[in-house]
C-alpha cells in the first residue's frame, strides 16, 4: 500500500507567515499604542495651555486696566515637566476705551515639535466705576458664572472684585472697612450664602473664618453697581458721562420691592462712599455699592425670584423739586441703553424698575447731575456698539 505524503515543508512555511503576521499586528498595536499615547500627552498640554491662558485674561479682568500691557515670553507653571510660557499682546482701539488682549501659550511636546494655543478677548480700558455696559457685559452677562473648567480659577464672576478667598469653597465681602458688615459667597457659584460681623477696621484682605463672628445663613442674589458724579456744569455731553470727575456726595440706597414673601431681611445695601457728606467736602469721584436681595422661594418649579426698584438717597443735598426753585439741586439718572437691540430695556440693562429677577445683577450704575442739566447721552447712535465706539455709556432719568 502506498502513502502519498504533503510537501514537508509546508507547515514550516505557515509557521512562518502566522509569525510574520503576528509581527506585523505587534507592531501595528504598538505604532497604535505610541499614538494614543502622544495624542492623550497633546491633548492634556492644550488643556493645560488653554488654563494658562484663559487664567491670565481673568486676572486681567480682576485687576482693572493698569495691568492691560503686553509681555514678553516667560515660563509659566514650573511644576511641571513640560515647559510652558506664555506672551500676550495688548492693542488699543484708536479712542483709547478698547483693550484687544491676545495670550498666547507655547510649549513642545515629547517628540520634541512645537504647539500653541492663543486666546483673545476686548477689554474696556476704562475704570470699572467709570463705564456703564462694556462690550463684554453685552456678551456676557454680570450674572454669569465665572470658567469652571478643570484647574480654572473656582472664582464666579458673580463675586466682586475685592472679595477675599477663605480658602474652603468661599469668599468674604466687606463693603466698608469701618463697618461691621461681610458677605459670604460661594466661590464657584457666587450666590451669597450667608452674613457675618468681623470687626471695624479690618480690611477684607485681612479675613478669615476665624475672625467672622455672628454668622447666619441666607439665600440671596447680588444687586451692585457705581455711582458717579458729574456736577460741574449745566450742559453735559458723552464724554461726561464716560469720565466723570465730580466729587461724591453722601449717598444712601432704598429698594422698594413689588414681589412679597422675602425671608427677613428682604434686602440690604452697603456703599463705601461716604456718609452724610455734601458737595466738596471730600476727594472721592466714585461710590461703589452693593445690595443683597433674598428672593422670594419658588412656588411651584423655576427660580427664586425679586421684582422692585432701587433708588438713591440723598446725604446733606438735594433732589429737584417739583415746586421749583431747584438752585442747588440734582438730578439722578442710571446707565441704561438697549444694548442686545431686542426693543426693551432688560435687566441687566439696567431698566427703571427690575422684574423676576432670577440672578445677580452688576454694573447697574449712576450718574448724578445738575437739576438744570439733562442725563447725557452717548455720542453713537442711542443702544449701539460698533467699533469706534465699544463702550456705550448713554443714560436716563432716574430721579425724580
């Protein structure tokens, strides 16, 4: 009987193709592994850039214009491996009343090649007391919450500005450092959480949970803004309402509000101006001032809620009078315009009387005047931002 048997080198030679094929999947997995590998590396580096550069344009914003210059390259985050630096570039419109901030952030990844990521934003060069809606407050509205995003500042943009970090998820306000008075924010949120006692004389720079006292709980949304003076004359144009310079008068504040069934207490104000003090008599220009509103507690669904009207009250001066005689009298008008052109006055636009308001509110600022003057308008067209003209800071009649 006879027996016909295969090639012998047959399975030699499958052997070798299954090995070859193995080889080239283990190297394919591996050439796969080393990508994923470098595109997650990429990917945490621009996370990481875009926090650097994002962290620097909210520090500009905090700290005001006199910090809105350019820089050179330098090394930012020394605590980790890969080498960052950051430059930014500053241009002002040709009015000098608009910043256009460009921060850019380098780095190289490990195969040793170069990558960037570059943010922009306007900035009103302004003093904040100064303007009344800025080009970004129209984009972004003062209740908004500040970037959250991972390793960002866990600092809402409800908090103002000279807040001081507690470092435990809050930050304390005093709005007067001769006063008892402070406000506690939650940092990443911003609503006001709670009211406390420090003692006078203490600055807000110098607060800690340790030096609150009498603290209890509250709910409330935040209602501040500025409160500026332009006094010298009669006839007022734009740019007096843009760089006002007269000096402050003592000024007090009063909320009626429509809405019922407000927690006690259903508001309170806190200005820093000062007190009781009539024209002349003192250096300031500005007032900054800040309510605290205890909405009333949703019913059935949406959000707690306010509806009122916040007017000012003279300190040792006078408004105008409806009987005559007005020599030595004033007037009070609010920065105000349609600023998203919808046909109303919103607000965050800062309208006579507020309705269902649901967030803080900023920027709701002032303008007293002669009673023989008129609240001056802007000197583009009435509501409007356009590239000459970024800041718009038209006003109207308040009171009487």
């Amino acid at each position: 009987m006879r027996h016909h048997h295969g090639p012998a080198g047959l399975a030699l030679v499958e052997l070798l193709v299954a090995v070859a094929l193995l080889g080239l999947g283990t190297a394919s997995l591996l050439q796969l592994h080393l990508e994923l590998r470098r595109t997650t590396d990429l990917s945490r580096q621009r996370s990481e850039a875009v926090r650097h550069a994002a962290q620097d344009l909210e520090q500009l914003r905090w700290r005001g214009p006199a910090d809105m210059t350019a820089t050179g390259p330098a090394p930012v985050d020394a605590a980790t491996p890969t080498g960052y630096t950051l430059q930014r570039s500053v241009r002002a419109d040709a009015a000098g009343r608009l910043r256009t901030v460009a921060t850019t952030v380098r780095w190289q990844d490990r195969q040793a090649l170069d990558h960037a990521v570059t943010l922009g934003t306007a900035l009103t060069a302004l003093d904040p007391a100064l303007g009344a809606a800025t080009l970004l407050n129209r984009r972004l509205p003062p209740g908004s919450p500040g970037p959250l995003g991972p390793g960002l500042p866990e600092r809402s943009l409800r908090i103002p500005a000279t807040a001081h970090d507690l470092g435990d998820g809050r930050h304390a306000f005093k709005p007067r450092t001769d006063a008892a008075l402070v406000w506690l924010f939650d940092s990443r949120s911003g609503d006001v959480t709670g009211r406390c006692d420090s003692a006078v004389g203490v600055p807000a720079a110098a607060l800690d949970a340790a030096s609150l006292g009498n603290c209890r709980a509250l709910g409330g949304l935040l209602l501040g803004g500025h409160i500026r003076f332009a006094t010298d004359s009669d006839t007022l144009t734009s740019a007096d309402a843009e760089r006002p310079t007269s000096l402050a008068m003592g000024t007090g504040l009063r909320l009626t509000l429509t809405t019922t069934g407000h927690p006690s207490p259903a508001w309170e104000c806190a200005q820093d101006g000062p007190t009781g003090v009539p024209p002349g008599i003192t250096a300031r220009t500005s007032i900054a001032y800040h309510c605290v509103v205890q909405p009333v507690p949703p019913v059935s669904g949406g959000a707690p809620r306010w509806s009122g009207r916040l007017d000012l009250v003279p300190q040792d001066w006078l408004l105008v009078s409806v009987t005559g005689g007005n020599t030595g009298r004033f007037r009070i008008c609010r920065y105000s315009a349609d600023h998203d052109g919808n046909g109303r006055i919103d607000n965050i636009e800062h309208p006579a009387s507020y309705s269902v308001v649901t967030t803080a509110l900023g920027n709701q600022n002032f303008l007293v005047i002669r009673a023989a003057a008129r609240c001056p308008l802007d000197a583009g067209p009435f509501g409007t931002f356009t590239t000459d003209n970024p800041v718009d800071d038209s006003t109207l009649a308040h009171q009487p």
